[in-house]
C-alpha cells in the first residue's frame, strides 16, 4: 500500500473512549463542547485530533500536555494530568486524570492545610507548643531585662516629701508645708531588737526567709486595680520598704506596681535583711507627721527609740496600721469616726494582738508580755508637728476635705508637690480671729474667775450663693488647743434649731389630730407663721392625736421654757410662731414638732444641710430645741439654704487641686432644692424678726437685712448665735470644756457667772462676736434686702374673740391699739398675742409671763425700737436669752 495512502495515527490505549475521558477530565467538571467548537480546552487538546483549522496538533511528552491543560483551564482548577500506561510512553490527548500538586511550604501552618471544617481551625499540637515556648521565653527576656535596668533605692535620698502649697481664695499664698519632713534616721543598732519583731511578728513573720515578694499579696493588688480599687500595702516588710523609698512615685498603675515588684525582688536578693528592717523603720509613717521610728519615739513618747520597751514597740507597731485610727488623740478632722475613744479601743486592741503574736512566734517571753496589757501614756500631739494659730485649723480642714470627698490619698498628701486652692478669704479670717481675741481679752478672765476657764469659741462663715467656707475660728491656737471648734465639737446647737421645725411645719404641715390610721397622718395642713400654739411654761407635751406623751418609762414630759416664765396671752398662753420664735419659747416649738412629726424636723434639718450623723434624739420631744450638736459649719451652711431661698449647698474648703501633670481635682457646686423659696422666705422673714426686735437684737447691722437666732442649752453648757445677710451666714458659737486629755471624766461645764454674767446668752458674746465679724466682713459690699415673702399655710388654733369683760379697769380702754398702752394689765383679755406680757417692759409681771430669762448681762440692745409687726407692747430690748433646752 502507499505511504500516501496510509491512515493517521490513532491515540494509543483508548480510542474514543480515552478522548472521551480526555474531554471530561479538561472540562472541570461542565458538559464536553460539542466537536468542533472553538475557544474550548478539547479544541486545544481535546479528543480532536485535528487543530482548529483542521490541523493534527503534535504530540509531546507529560509536561507539555499539562501544560497545554492549564493554558486551556483559563486560570480554573487545574485538569487532571493525562497519563499513559507505561512509564515514559508518549500520552496524547485523552490520557486519565493525574495527582494533586501540595502547596508551598509555609512557615506557620495555620489555618491547616488539607483539612476540611473545624479541624482546619484547631492549631496543632507543634503549634501550640511553639508559641507557648515562644510566650515563655520573651517574658523570661523581659522579666531579665527589666531586673537588670531597676537599681536598689535608698531611704535617705528617695523617701523625702516635697513641700503642698496652700492658697487663699484670691491665689494668693497661704503657706507650703510638706517638705520639712519630721525623719531622722538612725542606725539598726539604735533601733530596739522588740521593735523589730513586734513589726515582723505583726506584719511578716517569715521576713529573714521569704525572698521579699508575696505572689498571693501581688494577685491581690492586681484583682482590686482590675476591678477599680485601691491597691493594696505591699504585703512584705521588703516590699513595703521599697514603697516608702520610691515615694516620689506612688501612682495607682499596674506599670508602677511591676516595678515595684521587680526592685523587691532585686532587693531581696542583693540587699541584706537588717539593712532592710532598719530601712523600713526609718521609712515608715507613724502619724503626727513622724517619719521613721525615732521622730515616731519622740512625738509619742519624747524619748529616743533605742529607750522603747516592749509595750511601747507593740503599740507604734500598730501605729503603722494607720495612726489616723490608732492615735489615741483621734482625727475627727480626718474622719468623725475617729474619736479618741474609738481610737484607743482600737489601739489597745491591736497592741495587745501584736504582743501575743511575738510570745507565739517565741519572740518575746511570756512574763515580760504579762506586763503591758494597758496602753502606754502618750503624750499631747507636739507643737511642731502643726501650722501656729488659725493656719493649722485651715490646712487641717482642707486636707481632710481632700480625704474625705475627692481620690486625693493620704499617701498622695504626704508625698506633697501639690497646689492647693482653698475658699478661705484671708481678710475675713483676720478679722474673725481679731474680734474673737478682743472678746475674749475684755471679758474672759481665768486668773479672777474659774467660771472662765476652760472657755472656747468656734466660729465659720459660709458663702450661700456656693456654700465656700470664707472663714472658721478653730480655737486661740492650733499648737495649743486641738480640736477645731469651728468643725465637731460635741457642743449642742440649742434655740438656734427651730428655724428647721418651723420649715417643716411649713413644708409638710402638721398632721390630722383626729386620725389614727396612717391614712389620716397623711392629711395635714401647712401652718402660717401667724398659728397659735401655747407658750405656757412647764406645758404638758401631746401627741398630735391629743394623747399626752410618755417616754418608755411611762413619764409625762412638762416642757420648761427658759427662766421658767410664760409668754402668751393668759389664760391659755397662746401665742403665735413669729412670736414665740422671736421670744425662743421652748412649749411652743416642742408641741409644734410632735404635731408636724419629728421625723419631718429631721428631715428638714438634713435637708438644709445638716449632717444626719449629728442628730440625736430624734425621737424625744426635746429634740425641736436642739439636744443635738452640728458643728458651726455646718450651722452656718444651714442657715445659708434659708438664705439662698430654699437652695442648699454644701459647705466646702478646696476650689481645685494641682500636680505637676495638671488640674487632678476641680470642685464643683452642686444645688439641691432643700425648701421651695415660698418657706425658705417666710422661714428669713420670721427670723429677721428675731434681730430687728427680739433676743438678737444685739446682732442688728445698720442699713442691712440680717436675719438670725439665738440659743443656750441645758445647764447653759454652750451659747449660740447663727445669723446671715443675704450675702454671707455666720455660726459662732461659745462653750465650756475640759481641753486636758489626762482627765479621763472630760465634760462640757456650765457657763454660770463665766464672763462676769449671772447667765451666757447667745444674744452675749457670740451675738457680739457675730456683729463685730460681719459688720468688718462686708464693709464694701452693697446692701442687699431679703425677698418679700408670699403668704403661705393656715391660721391653726385660732379662737373666737372673747366677749368684752365688765371689769371697770378694762372698760377704760376703748379698743387694742397696736402700740403699748401704759394702762395694760396682765389679766386682760385679749383677741391676739399683742396683750402678751412682754419681756421688754418693766412693768411685767413675771408669774403670767415675761421673758425667757430677763436682761442679765446688760446686753439688752437698742430700748428705742419700733413694736413688733404683731403689735405686741415691748421696749424693743434685746434680752440676751435662746430659750434654754431644759429651762
């Protein structure tokens, strides 16, 4: 046959049907284009033999063939390979499908290749064990890098506090202090070997074995940061000396705190035991701004630390606790639950907890132990631990402002570089210091009278429109008396309390004395100042159902009125509020407060701004007339809602606050509404009737509106006068008490014949001291006037005008007339308080009425003043009285 005539090769192994598969095994799984067809992967390589223009298409090895596969894909998955049944046989088009090529190696293998759902997600275990080594290794790196780069602090060069500067309101300053930082260090020798385990058996027992850090302390402190609250003590003697040498940094960061631990453990392990012990107690605070163990021995005991005995170590051991709770001198300044009793309570408890710690850890022998089981006699707070005269009072009152209402710490204090703008006007506390010292230089006389000793007076002074303090009068000085008697000083406030029994009255009014269900106690009625009630002395004191009141032990309670007079037109002694306020009648407000319910003069008082805290007896009739002590601050900001028309701020003594970063503290005024101003007004309008012609007549600035109350308490124990101008409010108060800590019976003494008088007042020497303070205090300011007051409550107890008597004396009077009649007799009938036998005539019969103590000092104000708005016949003298407690 021909050559010309021979047939063109078949593909081998297959025929059709290996074109067949050929076509399926290109096509990616689609439907085989139809012979012929151009653009397709068969047109390529297909089970055509022939090219697209009708052309055989050569045949080649494996690659080419795959590669003619992929260029045919078009970038889809890759066709199989076609293969040939021998090892190196020459494939054509057709061949079977081939194996898949794995991808690139890669460094991490994650998500895992040639696994399907889940599992591609599941690191596997070389993964997971690499990154863990990997995790371990950088922070063993870091941990050694960080050791490396933190030196070993030393007490004597890092541990000193820089110097807080106070400023007054006007910016400028008051006085820096801080720096000069009470510390002296001595040598371990110098330290008694008691101290030293009374602080290890107290503190860390196993401080010359551990390696300086605590885990489970360190866990602690990073829970309470996580969770936003305040850090934790170190928990070892060395941790807590290192953070008393890196003082300058007592920032509250988990940076702060890592480095911490990683220079305890570096002075753990390079620094010797002793030398940390001796560190520590030189470091530490013991309160009394005492650094250090020896300035600690001196301040408490005036003696060098190596002369402490073993009681004496236990209880400056549980000073470190915190002095502000353990010094048995207290820090009511700081915190009113840290009252000398409170504190050597605790004191003696913790010393005793520390001595028997050092007989089980056989630190100390058990019969020495059995030696102290009393506190040690502490001596006075020192003179140089505090700021001289009203200074000290003032930084006290500001630091303890900054503890107990912003984040600033005690640490944070001590470490100083602070700025600190206070409220104080330095002006006004020059004067008040002034008027107070001439006072007390005139009258107070303790080497001629022991009536005069012991004598105090507080004073502040509190703008209404912020409630910024502008001034107190804490005592002569801050190095010799204490206690600031401008902040709590236990002194009950007296008469000057029913300003908040009338505000309730108006408030809530006083309750349906025909109910007895709790339905019927929530109808009441809002009371006018023109009410009457009785002003009857020894008055038989009822519940606002009528029942007569009786305390547990079943006793009647008879109110006194103070000089056991009564005031009001007789029979029945009725008279109105303005003029039992103005005349500080005691029955009055008594049955007052059981009628509107004590609880609602509770509420009134906290609501104008009083501290709850300070109440006491809220449940006896008595408290309506001030059983209760609220300092003169506070008194002062109470009386300034009522002068802010019902607004109320609280008092405050820091403006702001700066570091070195920036503003860390701003104050901000907050205003709660405490009475609507209809009873704030009515509330000013009835005291100023008080200064213009009753008991505080001695407190009248010429020109100005000045409203006010006066008050004495129970055995004339304490005197007060609580005045304001719509500008400024004012709390001074004056009392009698035994500053000497060694008397263990201290109490408040009577005033009787203190000053020279039969009787202290609160219209004496604090209204005295009020006038002569506010007049200099707002020389220059315009003369403001209270708002006039709206109409407000009802008339209660109001009774019908008695029919004319027959008696000839009377009839020669024709009708009332509002100003004093001469021929006035004291059985006369009358329609309305104006007939009452006033105090401020010297023709009254004292046995049916009259004042609530007579004029007794001389004190007796202007005799020219007008009559009273309630027409009742007076010769407008200021009778020093406040309405005593208990008559």
């Amino acid at each position: 046959m021909s050559e010309h005539r021979r047939k063109p090769p078949q593909p081998q192994e297959g025929g059709r049907a290996a074109a067949r598969r050929g076509q399926s095994g290109s096509s990616s799984g689609r439907r085989a284009a139809p012979r012929g067809a151009t653009g397709s992967p068969s047109d390529s390589y297909g089970s055509d033999p022939y090219g697209p223009g009708g052309g055989q298409q050569p045949y080649g090895g494996r690659a080419e063939a795959r590669r003619a596969a992929q260029r045919g894909a078009g970038g889809r998955r890759r066709a199989a390979e076609p293969t040939g049944g021998r090892r190196g046989a020459p494939v054509g088009p057709g061949r079977g499908r081939g194996r898949q090529t794995p991808p690139k190696k890669r460094f991490i293998d994650y998500p895992r290749w040639g696994k399907d759902g889940y599992r591609r997600w599941v690191p596997s275990w070389k993964l997971v064990s690499a990154l863990f080594l990997g995790f371990f290794g950088s922070l063993l790196a870091a941990a050694g890098i960080a050791y490396a780069m933190v030196g070993v602090p030393k007490v004597a060069d890092t541990a000193t506090a820089q110097n807080n500067v106070y400023y007054w309101a006007d910016e400028s300053q008051m006085v820096a202090t801080g720096g000069e930082t009470n510390r002296q260090i001595v040598d371990l020798s110098q330290i008694p070997e008691a101290m030293r385990w009374a602080v290890i058996s107290q503190e860390n027992k196993t401080f010359y074995t551990d390696s300086g850090i605590d885990p489970k302390g360190i866990a602690r402190a990073f829970y309470n940061m996580a969770r936003g609250g305040q850090t934790q003590g170190g928990s070892t003697i060395t941790q807590q000396y290192v953070k008393n040498a890196m003082l300058a940094d007592q920032s509250q960061t988990i940076s702060r705190k890592v480095k911490e631990i990683f220079v305890s453990i570096k002075v753990g392990a390079e620094v010797d035991k002793n030398e940390i012990m001796a560190g520590y107690l030189n470091s530490a605070y013991y309160g009394r701004n005492a650094y250090g163990i020896q300035a600690a021995a001196r301040a408490y005991f005036n003696k060098d630390a190596i002369k402490l005995n073993e009681g004496e170590c236990a209880f400056l051991a549980a000073m470190l606790k915190g002095a502000t709770y353990y010094d048995p001198a207290g820090a009511q300044s700081i915190d009113p639950a840290a009252t000398p009793d409170a504190n050597k309570k605790r004191a003696l408890t913790q010393m005793q907890d520390t001595l028997d710690k050092m007989v089980e850890y056989e630190h100390l022998d058990a019969a020495v132990r059995a030696k102290y089981t009393t506190l040690p006699k502490v001596q006075n707070p020192r003179s140089n631990t505090r700021l001289s005269g009203q200074i000290g009072y003032l930084v006290d009152l500001a630091n303890a402002y900054l503890l107990n209402n912003t984040d600033i710490t005690e640490t944070r204090l001590r470490q100083g570089g602070l700025s600190i703008y206070t409220t104080f006007d330095k002006k006004k506390v020059e004067k008040l210091e002034k008027v107070v010292a001439d006072v007390r230089k005139k009258n107070i006389k303790p080497d001629e009278r022991p009536e005069d000793t012991h004598v105090q007076f507080g004073a502040a002074s509190v703008d209404p429109a912020t409630g910024a303090i502008r001034a107190i009068y804490g005592g002569e000085d801050a190095t010799k008396h204490f206690t600031d008697n401008a902040d709590q000083t236990g002194a009950q406030v007296g008469s000057t309390f029913k300003p908040f029994v009338l505000a309730a009255a108006m408030s809530w009014g006083v309750r349906d004395p025909d109910g007895g269900s709790s339905q019927a106690q929530d109808e009441r009625t809002i009371v006018s100042p023109k009410s009457l009630y009785s002003g009857k002395n020894k008055l038989k004191i009822k519940n606002y159902d009528g029942t007569i009141w009786k305390n547990e032990e079943g006793k009647e309670w008879l109110q006194p009125n103070d000089g056991n007079v009564s005031l009001g037109s007789p029979p029945k002694y009725k008279i109105d509020l303005r003029e039992a306020m103005r005349e500080s009648v005691n029955s009055a407000f008594v049955q007052l407060g059981m009628d509107v319910g004590l609880d609602k003069v509770k509420d009134a008082a906290v609501a104008a701004g009083l501290r709850e805290d300070s109440l006491t007896g809220t449940s006896f009739p008595a408290f309506s007339i001030g059983i209760s002590d609220p300092s003169a601050i506070r008194m002062a900001g109470a009386y300034a809602t009522f002068a802010a028309s019902g607004k109320q701020r609280d008092p405050y003594s820091v403006d702001r606050v700066k570091s070195e970063t920036g503003v860390i503290y701003a104050h901000k005024t907050a205003t709660k509404e405490a009475f609507t101003a209809k009873v704030a007004d009515n509330v000013t309008d009835v005291l100023k009737t008080v200064v213009d012609r009753g008991t505080g007549t001695t407190a009248r600035l010429p020109g100005r509106d000045v409203a006010g109350k006066t008050g004495t308490t129970d055995e004339n124990r304490s005197a007060w006068f609580v005045g304001y101008t719509p500008q400024l409010s004012t709390a001074v108060s004056m009392f009698r008490y035994d500053d000497d800590e060694s008397n263990k019976d201290r109490k408040f003494l009577s005033m009787f014949g203190t000053g020279g008088q039969k009787k202290i007042h609160g219209a004496s020497f604090p209204a005295q001291i009020w006038h002569d303070y506010m007049a200099e205090a707002l020389e220059g300011t315009p003369k403001k006037s209270f708002p006039t007051p709206e109409p407000i409550g009802e008339i209660l107890n109001e009774e019908p005008e008695p029919s004319p008597s027959p008696s000839p004396i009377e009839s020669e009077e024709a009708s009332p007339s509002p100003s004093p009649s001469p021929s006035r007799r004291p059985g006369k009938p009358s329609p309305s308080p104006s007939d009452t036998c006033s105090g401020f005539s010297w023709k009254c019969d004292p046995s049916i009425g009259g004042t609530d103590g007579g004029p007794t000092d001389g004190t007796t104000g202007d005799p020219t003043a007008d009559p009273s708005p309630s027409d009742s016949p007076t010769d407008g003298g200021g009778r020093p009285g406040g309405g005593g407690i208990f008559g």
